[in-house]
C-alpha cells in the first residue's frame, strides 16, 4: 500500500470554520442576524452581577461622513463596552451627536448659497436641523459598519428639546453664582464666519507674514503730556538739543493692528538705551530699544550705531507720551468715538510697565499694545482704565474711525497699505517676512483675528465679575481635575496647562445653529439681563417648544412675565440673537444623558482624541463642576491624532488622508479592528493604506490558529471524551497554564486600557506557542494516533479549552471573526453555547490550572528546543536532510547539570518535542567519538549545547505518518510504524 491509500485513516481537520474569511462579505450579514436576534436588548436583558460601568459617548459632529479619527475612536470606546460587558457589568452605550454649532449652519449656507440671505431665522435652522438629522443617521450606519454595538435606534442629539432644557438648567448654576458676564474683550473672531471662537475651535499652522521696525515719536520734552515721564526723559532734551528727532522703536508682525495702537510696553527691569542711529540715506535719529537688542536691531535694519547714549530700566521709561504715525487722539474709555484732549486729565498714549509681556528673544524690547486687538493687550487695556478700542467690523473690513485711505479695507488688504503709509511718512525702519504658528478658523480654514466685541463670559477666577461672592471656579476645576484619573497619567498636567493659562471662557457665538442665550436687553437703557431663573425659565420653554421658539415667541410667551429692568425699571426687552458656544452644547451631556437615563453622575470612562483637553474634556469638567461639585467622569483616557506615516497631519492637499470606509470595504472591519488595537494610542497614530493592510497577516495567523484548533476538535465531545486535568499529557497541561496566564495577562492589559499589549500578547500566543511549537509538536498524534487514542483526546481537551478561551478574549476586538468562530467551536462542556460571543461571559482564570512551576518548566525546555533547532538549521541548511523527522541527532549539553535534567525529561521525549527521528544525550567528550556531521555551538550562535552530531539515518519513513522511526518494517505492513500498524489494525 503506497502513502495515498493511508490518507483516509488520518484524522485530517473537519470544520466548517472557512481560511479565507471573505470579511467584506460576511460581515454585514452577521451584522444583519444581530439586527435580527435585537443582540443589544439581549446584552441590555441580560444579568449584569457586577454592576453598572458606564462609558459615555462625547458627540462627534453630525456633519459629514466619518473620518479615520472618529473610526478609531469608537472603535477603542467599543472595545472597552464589550470587555465590560463580557466581564458582568451594565455597560450601555447610548452613542450621540453634537448637532448644533458653526460646522453645520457653515454646510448649511454653502448648500443654500444666495438664498440663505432671504431666510428667516427659522427657517435657516429649520434646514440645519434636517442636516444634522441626516448626517447623524448617514454616521450612525457607517459605525455600525465597524462593529460598534449601541443604543444606535435611540441616540443622543443635542438638538432634542429634552437635551436642551436639561442644558438650561445646568447652565443656570453659572448664573446663580454670578459667574455669568457680558463685557468688551480682545477674542479669537473668524472675519469670514462672523463669530466668536473658543480656543477649541482653532487649528494651528505654519504661515508667514509680514514684520515691521516702526517709530513713535516722543511729544516733545516740554509738553504737558510729558508731565509724568520717569528719567529716561533726560535722553528726549539731549536729543532735541542736538536737533534730533527722538522715538520709540516697537517691532510686530500685525500691521494691521497699529490702528488700534494705544500704548507701549517695556520690561520694568530691562536695560533699555537710547540710540543714536544712522540710515543708510544719512537719516539720524535717536531711537529706544532694549540695549541688548540694540546690535542685532541695526544689522536686521541696515542701521549704523552713530552713538549710544543713556541707559536706562524700564521703569524709568515708564510715562513717556508719543505720537502715533498716522492716527489721531486715543479715545476714551468712556465713549469709543470722543477725542481725548491732552492736558485735561485725560492720557496720551504713553508706556506702561509689565514683567510678563516683554521678552529678549527678537523685536526691540518694547512692545505695541492694542487693547481690542490682543488678549493680553486687553488685559493690560483694562488694568490701566485704556479704551478696549477695535476699529474692525464683524467682517473683518476698518470701519470709519480710522483715516479714509484704509476704511472698509480688510485687515490683510490694509498690511501692505499701512506699511507703505509709514514708509512714506518715516516711521518704517525696516520691513521683513517672519514664519510663525497662527490661528485659523476650524471650519473656514482662514487665518482668525483677535478683535474686542460685546461678549458673554464665564468668569474663571473671583473678582472678575465683580462680584464679591463669586468663588474662583478655576482653582474649584483644578483641584476637580486631581481626583481623576488620567490616561495616560501626563494628560493630568495637560489639562491643568489648559485650565490654568485659558482665559476667561467666552460662551456666545454670532450665528443661528445653536442653543439661544436666553438674555435679554433693556430697549431704555440698554442694560443686559440674564439670571438663572430665566435660564431655567427658558429651559422649560425649550423643553416644550423647542429652542428655535424662541425667535418668533414673545418675552411673556417665554418667560412668563417681563421682568422689571434693575437700572431703569422698564419693562420692554429685546431678545438676545447670540447662541451658546457649541462646546456648552456637549459639555452637559452628562446632565441630559447620563443622569436623564438613570446612569448616575459620575461615570466610569470619558475617551476621546487629545485635542478634547480644550473642549470636551474641558466643558464637562468646568460645567460639572459649578452645577454639582465634582467631575463627571472617574477615568479619563485621550489617543492621539491620525497622522500619516511619515508623522505629518493628514490633509486633501497633500493626499495622504486615509478614509476609513473605503479600509472597511477593502479589507473588512475587524482587520482595521485589530490595527487600531495594535497602536499605542497615547502617542499620535501613524496610518495609511499600507500600515493597516499589513496587519492582515496578524489576522490571518490568528484566524488560522482558530481554524486549526477547531479543526482538530471537530470530533470531540467534551460530554462524552472530557479528560480531567490531572490525566492530562504534560505539553497540554502546560498549554491549559498558558491559556490562563494569557487570559490574566489579557485581562490586566485591559483594565488598564493598553489595548496595543492585548493585540501583542495574543499575537505572540498564536505564532509562537501554538503555531510554531504546541501544533507543531501536538499535529502528529492528532492526526496519527487512533482517534480514540488518550493522547489524543488529552490534547483534543487542552485545545476545545483553549480555543475556547482565545475566542472569548478575541471577542472585543476582532468582533464578526470571534462571532463567527463562535458558531464553529465544539461544543461547551457544561451543555449549549450562548447565541453570541457577545452574550458569553469573559474567561475567569482558573488558579488550579495556572501551575507557574509548570509554566517554568515549559519555558525552559521551549528554550532549549529553540537552541537545539539553531544547531539542526546548520545541517538543514547544508541539505542534509529536508525536514527535521529525517534527522538522528546527538546533542551534547554544554552544562552537566542541564544534561542531567534533560537525561530525566527522556531522550524520546525531547525527540518528540525537536520532530526528530531520535534523539541523544551525550557529553562533549563523548560527542567526539560518534560518527556523523558535526555542528559547533558557535555555528549556530547558542551557548547551550557544545555541539551536535547528525548521525547516520539507520531506519526507514512510514507511509502512512511519515516519521523516521526504529519500529517502521518490523511487523505488516512493512512500511508502517508500530503506531500506525496498530490504528490500521484498529480501522480494519
């Protein structure tokens, strides 16, 4: 009989469990049959013994389709529900959508182009609500499309009424401790959207723009203006004595800001100096800069230093009074467009002291303030009773306060024509093009102005309000933050960075998509009025009517009664137009969601990208925080940016974006899965379409690994063939201790969220211990030994455990393949399967079979096969044999000791684990005296065994199990080992 007649006595895998897992395909449909069998009420139905652990959903914006981002993020969050579940907790996820703001009314006026204009307030929100609700069913398939299990026929939109009176009241708490405020600030304001911007809604880039060396000239030594000069006066009269004209030198990047000039600011413990400087067209002038600078200022400027005269500190420059180049008085602080008149008690622009604004690292040491154009100009604008003064419009064009030559220019229209102005009136010194990190507006991607506006605040610090009462929320937020915990741990000291250096939170925004402030304004004297009980009074009324009524409802309608004006008494109102700031939207979820839906507050988990540190991390804190006391959230974890291979931001222009829909349909949801579980997601995350197709090789070594397992336990009954541990072989005792220590190790990686370990840990598991050595080993009694055989069913018993345990701990990540596997697993021991992985619980470890001096043991002798197989790849290599079951070897262990406990595992042992046809111990000097190839240890780059002598091959190959054994032709047939021989006998 030849080997092919033998083929069908061998026990070759049977499984339906198919290689090729044809994922575009088959995922919808086991997406479908979940649909089907409502597998999120079956979760939700379910027990839940360790209680609730709720990881609540921050709202990405309903706006479009989903991007690689937003993919991986709910990919992490769905990782993190289904472990949970799987663990016995009561873990919803209720996802949502962020359905306000600027994104969507943004979308919205494009669609609708010149027709926007005839719109009414109503109906412009009416078209940004069916965008929103579209865009939120259009992203909720495409989540689904990955795997994500949720409450996805009942989300979260922040637009419900429901959500929005919840808002209300949660806002309301600002109001009732006085930290609500209207004021004119210096803030972030898009030109092109017409708003304000939060420092969330800015994106940072490279750009390059103009920079300037300009000259105020001093009002002359006898002025009255000069009246409370510090010394360096002194150097004004010298250089009016020589007949030489004296400045300031200020340096700026924004041209167009010098408008709104109205003071200067030194150092007050610098050195500064004033130079005599000479032009290259002869030009003398005495000019003020930081006598460090003073040599680096005349080279960039083409200067000559005639002379340097005093030196001074900066508060002695301080009371200095100039002119500007080309505008007029300064105004009031009182009223924008009065004249101020010098010498009547009201101030030139003069030069003011601050340790904080000044710095040596380029300019002059003395810089250009303007109070409506700048956060800490503004802040000094106000510390010294300056006008807050912003000759810009909404649209970014000077109105007409400024000369004619600029008026309805935009500020970038205005840069070359303000520098050319001050070339011709010589106050330019030099001109230059300098590269700097500036603002641009998240939505329009055009570069964003600082400009003082009318505004509503939420002061952060006590005091700013004025009111005495008025707690220091900042430090309340700060000490918050401390009781969290951080993931990973820096992001602590991030978010206490953005809380400590933000400035005072600016909440209204100039656009229709949003929540209305429910404010509302004194048609006598102007006043602003906005109290927490009409927060919460309005809260009713959206809750009802829903907050678009506010633009057609009366004040009564409203509120009830028109309150009485405090300032005046008066009783008739006009209704605030601005709307809330989106991210107060979001930052209430936690209110309108979590304690709405019975989950408590605070919750287990927040996750979203690291960019949230500004928002929605943010938000939720300050806004919990002042309404209950205490964050919303335990834990909070951020991943980093998608960014492409070579670390760049991914952007259209460049082409290196990746979209993640088109990944799914290529190469199937759990392949993306398992690469965005195979990411350390602390740092930014490199992507493209190369970096995830890789991980299909993992997929596939995984997938192979359960087929295998499967396979090989298609006739295995655990009813009918269990084996109790204790009976177990030895190798697959050992495989049931690795099983559990994997599920402990798999475990601790999970609660601690290091899902890139879990991907690692499982990995290496199926390439290296079962793949390369268990299956390997174990392939030749499972497919030659009797079925029946012990050795057999002790190995068919380790592997249904094992692959048991594999698919429950795959089951988070590689969501459809362990479903799907789960179908094909043998049958459980203690009777029917749950209907879903999804439904299974997680393995628990089980201490009895985690034998750590049996994991010892087996690491051990893995070493010693991984040294022997160094010295039999020296011989393979050679071509002295092509697979290792045609070697005898003898191997002669370096260490006696090691030869000895070797001696006691059994030579026939050591031979079955290497694959060999036999196998011997010897020493090194015995090695000497055998005949055969020898193989040093230093060949083979292994210090275990002195060396290893391929002896002849004395035995022939049996037919049926191709083993090389001494028991091959001494009984019929000839051409089978005894083995084989005896499962023949067996089958006839």
């Amino acid at each position: 009989m030849g080997e092919s007649a033998y083929k069908n006595t061998l026990n070759l895998p049977r499984t339906e469990f198919p290689m090729k897992a044809n994922l575009v395909q088959h995922e919808p449909a086991l997406r479908r049959r979940w649909a089907e069998m409502d597998l999120y009420g079956m979760i939700r139905a379910a027990e839940h013994p360790k209680g609730r652990y709720v990881l609540h959903d921050g709202p990405p914006y309903a706006n479009g389709d989903i991007h690689i981002g937003t993919g991986i993020n709910k990919i992490l969050k769905d990782i993190v529900v289904k472990y949970k579940t799987m663990r016995g907790y009561d873990s919803p996820y209720i996802p949502g959508w962020d359905c306000h703001g600027l994104p969507i009314e943004h979308k919205v006026r494009q669609e609708l182009g010149p027709k926007a204009d005839a719109l009414s307030a109503t109906e412009i929100r009416e078209r940004c609500r069916e965008y929103a609700l579209r865009f939120a069913k259009v992203q909720s398939e495409q989540f689904q499309s990955l795997g994500v299990l949720g409450r996805f026929d009942k989300p979260y939109l922040t637009l419900d009424p429901a959500y929005e009176e919840g808002q209300m009241e949660v806002l309301a708490a600002l109001a009732d401790e006085g930290l609500l405020y209207r004021d004119r600030r210096a803030i972030h304001w898009c030109a092109s959207c017409e708003t304000a911007l939060a420092e969330a809604e800015l994106e940072y880039a490279d750009d390059e723009g103009p920079s300037l060396y300009v000259l105020f000239e001093l009002f002359p030594y006898s002025h009255e203006a000069q009246g409370n000069a510090g010394n360096a006066l002194f150097e004004l009269r010298r250089a009016e004595q020589k007949r030489i004209p004296c400045y300031l030198m200020v340096w700026t990047t924004t041209p167009w800001t010098l408008p709104a000039n109205l003071a200067v600011v030194v150092h007050p413990t610098y050195k500064y100096s004033a130079v005599h400087f000479k032009n290259p067209q002869g030009r003398e002038f005495v000019a003020f800069v930081a006598t460090e600078l003073a040599d680096l200022i005349a080279k960039k400027a083409d200067l000559e230093i005639f002379e340097r005269l005093g030196e001074y500190d900066g508060n002695s420059l301080r009371g200095l009074t100039y002119k500007h180049p080309f505008m007029s008085r300064p105004p009031s602080p009182d009223r924008l467009t009065e004249e101020v008149l010098y010498g009547q008690g009201l101030r030139a622009r003069q030069v003011y002291t601050d340790p904080t604004m000044v710095t040596l690292e380029e300019g002059t040491g003395l810089v250009h303030i303007a109070p409506g154009h700048g956060r800490e100009d503004n802040l000094l604008g106000m510390r010294e009773n300056l006008a807050i003064y912003s000759p810009v419009l909404g649209d970014g064009r000077f109105d007409d306060s400024v000369p004619e030559w600029i008026r309805a220019k935009s500020v970038w229209e205005a840069n070359p024509i303000i520098l050319a102005r001050l070339a011709e009136s010589g106050h330019l010194v030099a001109e230059g093009v300098t590269a700097h990190r500036y603002p641009h507006c998240w939505r329009c991607r055009e570069p964003v102005i600082f400009r003082a506006t009318e505004q509503w605040f939420v002061a952060l610090d006590s005091g700013e309000t004025g009111n005495p009462g008025a707690p220091g929320l900042r430090q309340r937020v700060l000490e918050a933050a401390g009781g969290v915990q951080w993931i990973p741990a820096w992001n602590e000291a991030r978010i206490r960075g953005t809380i400590s250096t933000r400035p005072d939170w600016c909440i209204s925004r100039q656009k229709l998509w949003g929540v209305p402030i429910p404010a509302l304004y004194c048609e006598g004297c102007g006043r602003a009025l906005l109290t927490g009980d009409m927060m919460r009074a309005a809260g009713k009324f959206f809750g009802r009517k829903g907050s678009t009524a506010w633009y057609e409802a009366t004040v009564e309608e409203i509120f009830g009664e028109a309150p009485a004006c405090p300032e005046c008494g008066g009783k008739k109102w006009r209704k605030e137009t601005d709307v809330f700031d989106v991210w107060l939207d979001s930052g209430v979820s936690w209110r309108s969601v979590c304690e709405a839906e019975g989950l408590g507050m605070p919750v287990e988990l927040y996750l979203e990208g690291s960019d949230q540190h500004r928002g929605w991390f943010q938000s939720s804190l300050v806004l919990g925080v002042v309404a209950r006391g205490q964050p919303p959230f335990r834990t909070c974890i951020t991943h980093g940016f998608v960014v492409d291979e070579e670390g760049r931001k991914m952007s259209k222009s460049l082409g290196n974006t990746v979209n993640v829909l088109e990944e799914v349909g290529r190469l199937g949801a759990d392949v993306v899965r398992l690469w965005a579980s195979s990411v350390d997601y602390s740092y930014d995350i490199r992507a493209s379409d190369a970096l995830i197709s890789n991980l299909q090789d993992a997929y596939r070594k995984i997938r192979n690994t359960l087929r295998f397992l499967m396979g090989n336990t298609g006739d295995f009954d655990p009813k009918k063939n269990a084996v109790k541990p204790a009976d177990l072989e030895a190798i697959d005792r050992w495989l049931l201790a690795r099983a559990q220590q994997l599920a402990a190790d798999v475990t601790a990686q999970m609660e601690a969220f290091q899902f890139h370990r879990v991907f690692s840990l499982v990995h290496v598991f199926c390439v290296t211990d079962l793949s390369a050595f268990y299956l390997d080993v174990q392939k030749d009694c499972l497919y030659c030994d009797a079925a029946d055989a012990p050795r057999r069913r002790s190995a068919q018993a380790a592997m249904a455990e094992t692959a048991d345990v594999l698919v429950r701990l795959l089951a988070p990540i590689l969501v459809h393949t362990a479903e799907e596997a789960w179908q094909h697993l043998a049958p459980a021991a203690g009777g029917r399967r749950e209907p879903s992985v999804h439904l299974a619980r997680w393995p628990e470890v089980n201490a009895d079979l985690l034998d750590e001096d049996l994991l010892a043991h087996w690491e051990w002798l893995m070493d010693v096969r991984r040294d022997a197989y160094a010295l039999l790849e020296v011989f393979r290599k050679k071509g002295r044999f092509a697979k290792h079951t045609e070697a005898r070897v003898a191997l002669a262990p370096a260490d006696e000791k090691e030869r000895a406990e070797l001696a006691k595992v059994g030579a026939g042992a050591l031979a079955a684990l290497l694959l060999v046809s036999e196998l011997v111990l010897v020493s090194p000097e015995e090695s000497e005296a055998l005949e055969g190839e020898r193989a040093e240890a230093g060949e083979a780059d292994q210090k275990r065994f002195a060396s290893a002598v391929l002896l002849p091959q004395k035995y022939q190959r049996c037919e049926r199990c191709w083993n090389w054994w001494p028991s091959v032709g001494q009984g019929e047939p000839k051409n089978l080992c005894e083995r084989c021989r005896k499962v023949i006998a067996g089958n006839v």
